[in-house]
C-alpha cells in the first residue's frame, strides 16, 4: 500500500487505497549494506592496507624464525639433531594444515 485517503463528500465517499509495486526494505537494506562494503574495501585498498599486512605478516615471521632460533640454541642441540630440525619443522606445519588450523593456509 502506497497511500489511503479517506474521502468524507463527493459521489464516492470512503477510503481510497493506492498500491504499488515496491522493492521489499530487506532487499533494499541489503543492497545499501553492499554499497557500503563495496567503498570501505576501496578506501582499504587505496590506503595500502593490504601492504601493511603483508609488512606485519613478514615482521611476526622474522620474530618466530629468531624465536624459534634461540629455543634450538637455549637447548643444546647435537649437529645431528639440529640437522633434522628443518625436515622435522615442514613435517609439523604441514600435518597442522592438513589439520584445517585456521591459523595456517593449506600448502
């Protein structure tokens, strides 16, 4: 229903309806959500927020490779053991992502 006029004279008295065909308000929300969406990931884009996670991922993983580094030496590892280690750290990371951790991309 578009509008209702309630008629008191005239040769038809009564409440005159008008309807017409409209675009539901989910729908019209949903869109205006879209819209929204559409400019924050250009504004992202355009501010280089991309990069900058790309930046802080390759930070966080120079922190854990000398993290990890001074956990192998603060142990005291055998060269033999510390021989392994590469091929024993891929075996891990691999067997997390098979898992499905979130935290890890699938190889």
């Amino acid at each position: 229903m578009t509008s209702e006029v309630e008629r008191q004279r005239g040769e038809f008295p009564g409440v005159d309806t008008t309807y017409s065909a409209a675009v539901n308000g989910w729908v019209r929300l949903y869109g205006e959500e879209r819209d929204r969406l559409l400019k924050m990931c250009d504004l992202a884009a355009r501010m280089g927020v991309e990069e900058r996670l790309v930046t802080l991922a390759e930070v966080q993983t120079k922190i854990m490779y000398e993290a990890m580094n001074r956990a192998l030496d603060a142990l005291e590892l055998t060269a033999a053991q510390r021989a392994r280690v590469p091929d024993v750290m891929a075996g891990l990371l691999r067997g997390m992502a098979a898992e499905g951790r979130p935290e890890l991309p699938a190889a």
